[in-house]
C-alpha cells in the first residue's frame, strides 16, 4: 500500500537481462503506444453488471477487457455485441480483445476434445463470422482478437489427425503446432481481410509452442498459474519467470509484435488450486516480472474469480503500481546502460508442458532461467529514470547495477519510498522471486519527496 501512495504521489508531482538486440513494439491504440493493463472481468463477486467497470478497477488503471464472444449462440452473441457497442460508446478508453467462441471456431468432438472445422460446414461459419468481423471492424475500441489455448483443446485428437499426414518431422510440439495452424488458418484470413489492422492474440498453453510457427499470432499471450500446493521445491514460482523467458525468446525469434503476459490474480479456484493463497509479494512479483523480459502488457486472471477483499487488498493495488510506472514502460529504451554483477543462471526441473485441462503432462526437464532480469526506461515527461528488476530465484539474491553516463544525485526505492545518494550505481538485495523498483531523476519539475 505504501508502494501504491508513493507511486500516485509521484505521478501527481511529475504529470541481461533481455536487453539485447531485438526491442519488442507496444500495442496502438487509436494511434497511440498504449500498454495493456486490464483483466477478462472488469467486476466481481456480487456485481454481475456487464455494462461498465468497477469504479476501484477504473481507478486503479485498467485499461484493457477482454470480452468472450459466444458466436456459436446467435441470442447470447447478439447481447454481447451490444455490450461491446455499450463500451465504445460510454467506455472509450477501454480496449476489447475480443474472445472467440471454442465450439465456434472448432468442432467438440466430445470428452473435451475438439478438431477443426470441417471442409463442408466451413462455408456457413465462414459467413457468419465475417458478418460479426465487419461489424466489430466499425467500432474503434476493438484492438484485437484471441482464442484460449488450443493446445490443450486439440492435443486429445492431435494422434488421429497425425496419421492423416505426412510431416516431416513428428516431434510432438512441432506437430501439434502443423494441427494448429490448420484448425485457426481461416480465423485468421477472415481477421486480416475483415479486420485489418487488429491483432490477432491468441493465449497459447504450452511454452513448447511458443516460437514452432509464424503463422500463429501477432501478439503472444502466455500465461502461467503456479499452485502453491506444489511450492514445497519452489518449481511452480519458477515456472512463472521460465514461462516469460520462453514468450520473450519466442517474439524475438519470430519477429513478432510483441508478448503481453497473464499472470495469475485469483483467491478462489478449486482442484490443485484449492489450497493456493497468494499474498500481495507474490502477485507483485508475478505481474512484475514478465515486463524485465520485456512485456508490453498484464492482463490478470480473473477478476472473477477473485474475493472482495483479496481484489481490493491485494489485485488492485498492483495494478495500481503498474499503471502509475507505464509512461516509463512506454518510454525509452536504456538497457545498454545499465550492467548488473549477477548474471547467473539458475536450473529447477519444470513440467515440459503446462495443461490446464486433462491428465496432467508428466515430462520434465532440467531448465534454466536468469536469476536477475532488469530493464531501464525514461520517461520522456520528465526525463526520470526507472530501473526495474527481478530475483527469478528461490534463494535470496543480491546484485551491483551500474548505470552509465547518468549524472545525477539520488535514487529513490519505490518498494519502501527511501531517498538514496546515486553515484552511478545502485546496491540491491533481493528476497526470493521478488521485484524491486528505482526511480532515478533531477528534473526540475520532479516532486522531492
């Protein structure tokens, strides 16, 4: 809560790491950079109002919903329009990512499995979804479209589809990925010839799959819950910091937009989450972290899913502290002046994949991840400094950051509002799977606290 105050004063007085080569590009909206910040709930608990946002979640910074379209279901799919408009129209600066209906765009096969569409039944979906996309095309807020996870949706028919054809290489991933591709391509054909200009952000399962295809998405959405049932060897935290670095690499490969991460933000789910209680270090660090590897947006997992007093305590002062740092995550780019003493790696075994549904995946391998992850950005604003940084570790860390060419005479700790003397490098000691924050300026119009 005092990170949250000081923040928000700060913003009131003001108005290696993956660092190299490839520099990720933020999302536009309505012509302008806009770092996502948002949730698939804008409510919760008692509140089942679909029109508008929860004044606290308006307050705290959200920015960005996104909205499930039940295409499949002419009456449901006719309201849920209506409530898209309703946004356009009295919510304008909230961006929708527009959820596209599983049943829709594949074929249930039953027993939670699906394949994709077929041949003969596309023609009929095909009109209908094109008559949705020109509609959607008219309203300025729709930024984007996504599908939840078809890893975990067609890996259960993915060994009959196999024997149908030839690939040249049947590593699973690689295959699935082929499997993939075939069920969605006329999504996407019909999105860039209906919608051009919006985005196609599919949340895909399996890190796995992450850099297999081009053909997949613009803006990754990677997402990673960790039980805490299973933190007795620290590998489900870790999975998180692993599971970012995998997105990271992925867009770098791939030449892609960029990757906006969904990190978990729930207290009330059941099976091997039952028992999961979440405090406000670990959000922190959960929805912090992606954006050391680079992310360009945090879209929490759910609202809805979330207590009234773990949302107002816990989830809405972090995306309170998110948002008050974004004209810095918005601003340039300075990783080449910074070095950090630590840049060591550190090894955990990892499930190879993560299901979310299902018999859970049994593979594991030994993987690797920085300990440290930091990135430098200044606001343009001002000409203030933000360094940021990660202990992707289970262990307590320490690291020496040196900031070169930057003269300037004190630092100040955003995790406990301390004033420190700046000569050019910056001491931090770090607790496990945590983030620290520095905010590092001399501008005249900075506000001293």
């Amino acid at each position: 809560m005092k990170l949250t105050i000081l923040l928000m004063l700060i913003l009131m007085g003001i108005g290696a790491s993956a660092n190299d080569g490839y520099q990720p590009r933020p999302l536009q909206y309505k012509g302008k950079d806009i770092f996502i910040l948002g949730n698939w709930d804008l409510r919760w608990g008692t509140d089942k109002n679909d029109h508008g946002i929860n004044p606290f979640l308006q307050q705290a910074g959200a920015n960005c919903y996104f909205r499930h379209l039940r295409l499949s279901k002419p009456e449901e799919l006719k309201k849920e329009m209506e409530i898209i408009k309703w946004f356009n129209r009295h919510r304008p600066e909230i961006t929708i990512v527009v959820g596209l209906d599983l049943q829709f765009i594949l074929k249930n096969a039953g027993e939670k499995k699906f394949i994709p569409v077929p041949a003969n039944e596309l023609p009929e979906r095909r009109a209908s979804f094109r008559k949705v996309l020109t509609e959607l095309s008219k309203l300025d807020n729709v930024i984007g479209y996504y599908v939840d996870e078809l890893e975990n949706r067609l890996h259960g028919t993915y060994g009959e589809w196999k024997k149908t054809q030839k690939l040249a290489d049947t590593e699973m991933d690689i295959g699935l990925t082929r499997y993939m591709e075939t069920a969605i391509a006329w999504i996407i054909e019909d999105i860039k010839t209906y919608h051009p200009g919006a985005y196609f952000m599919p949340v895909q399962a399996w890190w796995t799959t992450y850099d297999q295809s081009d053909k997949l998405y613009d803006v990754l959405v990677a997402n990673q819950y960790p039980s805490k049932t299973r933190l007795q060897s620290d590998t489900d935290m870790y999975s998180v910091a692993y599971d970012a670095q995998k997105a990271a690499e992925a867009v770098k490969k791939l030449n892609k937009q960029c990757f906006i991460y969904c990190p978990a933000g729930f207290d009330i789910l059941g099976s091997q989450w039952e028992n999961t209680k979440y405090d406000i270090d670990d959000i922190r660090y959960m929805w912090f972290m992606p954006i050391t590897y680079g992310a360009q947006g945090i879209m929490g997992w759910r609202m809805f899913r979330c207590s009234d007093q773990f949302a107002k305590t816990i989830i809405l002062p972090v995306i309170n502290e998110i948002s008050a740092l974004t004209p810095w995550f918005l601003g340039e780019r300075m990783d080449k002046q910074i070095k950090c003493s630590n840049e060591g790696w550190t090894e955990y075994k990892v499930r190879r994949r993560s299901r979310m549904m299902g018999s859970e995946d049994e593979e594991f391998d030994i993987r690797k991840v920085k300990t440290i992850t930091y990135i430098l950005r200044r606001n343009p604003a001002d000409q203030s400094i933000l360094m940021l940084a990660a202990n992707n570790s289970s262990r307590e860390e320490s690291a020496l950051f040196t900031l070169k060419d930057l003269s300037c005479n004190y630092a100040l700790d955003l995790s406990n509002g301390q004033r420190m003397g700046f000569k050019g490098n910056i001491r931090v000691k770090f607790a496990p799977f945590s983030v620290r924050a520095y905010l590092i300026s001399d501008a005249p119009n900075f506000r001293k606290p």
